[in-house]
C-alpha cells in the first residue's frame, strides 16, 4: 500500500507492505530525508497537531498493518537534525541537548517573540559560491561583529525638537512635526550632507518592507547577495553548464544604477604620521608605494548608524614600485602579520596606495590627475578592490547566505585640485564584486570605462555565461534612459565614495617616538630592519637598557612587533603580554615583559650582536685641540717603514 509521509522537508510516497515493520518503513525513510536527520527524535502522528505521538524508534518492531494505517494515509513527521544548518556545511550548533549547550530548534523566530539562548560556539558561514546554498536561520548561527550587534540593538531614530511653529501640543506630546526621524530619512541626509545611508540604515529600510513583526510572521532576512553565475544542480535535469542552460538557472538581466547606501562610511587615521612615513618613500624615490591598512570598526556618530574604519598602522608587503604604479608580489609572511595584528586588537581594514606626480616648480605641489573630467578611480583599481572585498566579506544573521557586502576600503593619495596632496576613499559596490566574480566585466585602457567581456572572444568563454548587463543615465533632455552596457560603460556605476579625516584629539595605538623602527621592505632605498635598530629603540646601550620606560614606549610600534615575531624569539604568551604592551601602554605589564626569560633572551642577543664596546681612554686625551692635534701627530711620526 501507497502511505503518505509529510515532514518539514516536503511530502514523501512510501510504498510498504501490510506485513512490513516500521524498521522496514524508517529504513525507506532515509533514502528521501536528508542526510543530517536525527532518527532519534523522529516522531510519527496522525495530526499535524494534538494527535497521538510516537517515536519511530520505539515502534520498530511493529507491524504498519498493526496501527491501522490503510492505502493512501497521510503520516505526518517532525524531527531535528544533526546540524543546525541544512546546506550541508557545518556552521551551528548541533541541535542535541548538552548540560553545557541548551537545546536550539528551528522554532526560535526574530517575529517580536524572544529567541532562546545558546550558549554553542557560533561559526562564520562558508563563502557562497550558489544562490541556494542558504544557511537554515543565520540569526542562531551567524556570529557578527560586536559592533554590528551593538548597532542592531539600538533604534536609530534621529530626535527633534518642540517646534514653535508647527507643534500645538503641550510638553509631553509629539506629532508629526517633532516625532523622531528614520535614519534613513532622505530629507535629514539631504540637509547634513550626507551623501549615502549607512549600511545598517538601509537594513532598517528593507526589514521594515520585508518582515512586520506585529503580524506574527515569521521571519525572512531581507538581505541577500546578487548571484550573476548559471545556478548549480538545475531542478530542470538538463545537463549541466556550458553543455545545458534554461531559463531557471541562467542569471537575469543586471541593471547597473549607483548603489544607495555604503558598508562604512568614514575612514579615520589615528596619526598623521601614517600617511607622512608612506610619503617619505615617494619623496625618496619618486616611485609609488602601496600598503595595507590595520585598525578597527568603530561606531561614527556623524551618520546615523554609521560605520568607521579607524587605521592605527600600516604594513608595506612586498612590491615592485614604479613611477605610473605599484605590483604587489607574494607575500609569504601575511598570516604572521595578520597574527601580530589580531594580537593587537587590530584586523586589516583596507588598502592604500600613491598615485603623485611632482608639479615640477619646487613648492612641493603635485599634479592633479584625478577629477571629474577624467576619473576617481580607473577600471583597474575597481577590479583589484573588488577583488580584495571579495577576500573579506562581512558576516551577518541578516542575510540568507551568512553574508553581505565587505568592509574593506580603498584609499588613494593623489593630487587635489589646488595642487595639493590629499585622501581619497572609496568602495566598490555589491554589484561590481559579484562581477568579478563572475568574470563578467574586465578593465580596460581607458581608465574611465569598464568594458563587459564577449562570449565570443575567447575558445575559453564557453565555460562563462555573460548575461545582458545595462546600466541609467540622464540624457540631455533630463530623462532617465536604459543604455546597454556592452561593450563599455562608465566606471562611476561602480563606486562608492567615502569620507575620510583624522581625528582633533589623536590617540593613537602605537606611540613609539619618532623617527620609529625602520618600515619593512624598503631596501630599495636603503633603508634595512636590524637588530641594531631594535636596540637603538628600546634604549639597549653598553649591555643595558638605560631606562625602562623607553623600552615600553619603544615597543609600541607595529613594525617593530611584526620584526620581533619574524625572530619567534617570544613564546606565544610572552608576545600577547608584548603586543598588550605596545597597545595599552601599561607600566605593570611592561615590568612584567622587562621580567620574561623570552625577553632575556633578546636582551642576550642584542649584546652579542650589538654596537662595539666603547674605548678605553688613553692617557694623552685632553680639553684642547691643540693637544688632540700633537698627539695625532705624534702618532704619524710613530709610523716608520720596515
């Protein structure tokens, strides 16, 4: 007989026998339930709700004809699964109970109702790489930043006054003169000159459209990121791509417009004695000089629900330097870094490179390069920006991949309008990082446009679907039209401009005196990192450090700190107490590292590798130069021939 099984997956047909068991019935089971169901909580009813429950288990050993099912009843199931996530990949908690981990179900709901919670190491989902791998309930798996759950807890609303002349009401009411604005209100951003809306302001827009919580729905995350590959496993049958493609897994048609909002909206620099060390190298030289920016999200207040990057070093990896340019090489020892950093409390944040060229007429001006009438940003820094996004995405519980957009930031030192140098930062948009991606688009010689590659250039094409891309523009007559983007169209639909600044009371991580431990990767104008540098830093002199205190204020400079780790003369306590040193700037803790065998090794290396003991005096030194002069001389007579 034919029974019919509905579950949280889908309705199965099972066909048993009468005289069949339910061992028999579970085993055919498992050949259509997902391969992570949990048989031991699989639960059998003859209701959806409120009739009579049983576990598969604990009837194994009865007969199906035993229980009364006849041909075409409905048997419906509930179970959990072994993992909190049905993608196959696994990125929760088991759903297991534990005495160190309460139960977590696929009940929980962000529909105003409380979330049950858990106490299960939360995990980063895995890059996406198809639009349906989704994770199962991202707000119960996805760890984000603390500063994006700071962010979701607070309401953004911007407050107004009591209006004097709109407002009718007494003290204690409100109206729509003076009630709190979004922040996403076009009208205030207009009036502060914000340019773009903040990431979590624009997440407030959406969710607001997609889930009502007073409705009692459940919850669906309203971001998701755009996918512009053929789709995966097509539920067509057809052979998969390039030898099959339909109209399901193709991707749509992308319509190019300016993207509203942006991930951060504010870059800071702790010092201005970054941007200044990365100058000197350009004034050195005359080349161009690229590097990676270390530092931490923070909360920008000038935004509603803004974002800022504040950058408290910068790290020079190996690169050729040119005078039109700048190409990076491998980089052997960036985990190392990114390990120091992390240590520090630090994470990389961004890229910066130069783009100067000397006005020529000695007053320390530089050509201006970049503007309206040429471009901000050429086709090839926004492929490579794109590139380096797409290597840091941003987690976050509201997407249904786990993740959306990147923090990563671009900055470019180039030539102003008046001649002077200046910042310029930027991101590219969601939409040109899934390009890449897709190798859908590719920069072109003119640094203004971006061209959309042809399917039929290439014998190699055959693997890579470019589907129809367009893009707005206002034409002469003032009328929004639709152009098609091939074969080129302006690199401005890929940008995001973000502002930037230092801070009017800089505090800054690293406070290391000036001129600072030797940047690294800069023999090419002969400037080295040695332990003669460390020594003269920290105030190793004659087999002794002349004061303590200049050993602590030494070592706070994140160069210094990648050379030491380089020597991996430290243990892995002894450089966390070292980086907490040169960030803190704690006098108990610099002691406590003064004290450490680790740092007693170093101390015995510097002597024995260090600057030569001094002279002994000699008996004819003197205050004059009149006695300096005869013994000099008398020295020289001393001198005979053999």
């Amino acid at each position: 007989m034919l029974l019919r099984a509905r579950g949280p997956d889908g309705t199965f047909r099972i066909t048993v026998e009468p005289a069949d068991t339910f061992a028999s019935f579970g085993r055919k089971l498992s050949e259509v339930l997902p391969d992570n169901v949990d048989y031991n909580t699989l639960t059998l009813s003859n209701a959806p709700a409120g009739g009579d429950v049983k576990l598969l288990k604990d009837i194994t050993k009865y007969k199906v004809s035993q229980i009364g099912l006849s041909h075409g009843d409905i048997i419906f199931l509930n179970y959990k699964y072994n993992d909190a996530s049905t993608n196959g990949h696994a990125n929760g908690a088991t759903s297991i109970p534990t005495p160190s981990q309460p139960l977590v179900t696929s009940t929980n709901r962000l529909n105003g109702q409380a979330v049950l919670p858990t106490d299960s190491p939360l995990q980063n989902p895995l890059a996406v790489t198809s639009p349906t791998e989704r994770i199962r309930n991202p707000w119960e798996v996805v760890r984000q930043s603390p500063l994006d759950d700071k962010l979701d807890k607070q309401s953004g609303k911007i407050p107004r006054k009591f209006d004097q002349k709109m407002c009718r009401h007494g003290a204690k009411g409100m109206c729509d003169y003076c009630m709190p604005l979004e922040p996403f209100n076009a009208e205030y951003l207009a009036e502060k000159k914000i340019k773009l809306m903040s990431f979590h302001s624009h997440l407030r827009k959406i969710n607001s459209a997609t889930n009502k919580p007073e409705l009692g729905s459940s919850f669906m995350p309203p971001l998701s990121e755009p996918y512009y590959r053929v789709k995966k496993d097509c539920p067509s049958g057809h052979q998969p791509f390039p030898a099959g493609i339909c109209t399901k897994c193709q991707p749509s048609a992308i319509t190019l417009q300016p993207q509203t909002f942006r991930m951060v909206d504010h870059v800071e620099f702790a010092d201005a004695s970054l941007i200044e060390n990365l100058l000197n190298f350009w004034r050195l030289s005359g080349c161009q000089r690229g590097a990676f920016l270390y530092g931490r999200y923070a909360e920008y207040t000038e935004v509603p629900l803004g974002i800022k990057a504040v950058v408290e070093a910068i790290y020079e990896p190996p690169q050729t330097d040119e005078i039109d340019g700048v190409t990076f090489h491998d980089w052997e020892n960036e985990k190392e870094v990114d390990e120091v950093a992390k240590l520090c409390g630090l994470q990389r944040v961004g890229v910066i490179w130069t783009d100067l060229i000397d006005a020529g007429v000695g007053d320390g001006s530089v050509i201006c390069k970049r503007h309206i009438d040429s471009y901000y940003l050429s086709s090839l820094e926004v492929a490579f920006a794109a590139r380096l996004q797409a290597q840091h995405p941003k987690p976050t519980k509201w997407s249904d991949t786990g993740r959306y957009g990147s923090n990563f930031v671009t900055c470019v030192v180039t030539g102003d309008e008046q001649g002077q140098i200046a910042i310029s930062a930027y991101q590219v948009s969601n939409s040109a990082t899934e390009m890449i991606r897709a190798d859908i688009i590719e920069p072109s010689a003119d640094p203004s446009v971006m061209l959309v590659r042809n399917e039929e250039d290439e014998s190699e094409a055959r693997t890579r679907y470019i589907p129809e891309v367009f893009y707005k523009r206002i034409n002469e007559y003032g009328a929004a039209v639709q152009e098609n983007a091939k074969p080129s169209f302006p690199v401005e639909y890929l940008i995001v401009t973000l502002t930037h600044g230092f801070p009017s009371d800089p505090k800054p991580a690293f406070v290391a005196k000036p001129p600072g431990f030797p940047i690294e990767n800069r023999a090419v104008i002969g400037q080295d990192q040695d332990l003669k540098d460390l020594g003269k830093r920290i105030g190793y002199k004659n087999g002794q450090l002349e004061k303590s205190s200049d050993a602590i204020v030494g070592v706070s400079d994140f160069h210094l700190l990648c050379f030491l780790h380089g020597y991996g003369l430290l243990s892995k306590d002894e450089e966390a107490l070292l980086c907490r040193v040169a960030t803190e700037h704690d006098t108990a803790d610099g002691f406590q590292l003064l004290s450490t065998p680790g740092w007693a090794t170093l101390l015995a290396i510097l002597q024995s590798t260090g600057e030569r003991p001094p002279k002994r005096p000699s008996p004819f030194d003197g205050d004059g130069s009149s006695n300096n002069d005869e013994r000099l001389a008398k020295r020289v007579g001393g001198v005979r021939l053999e």
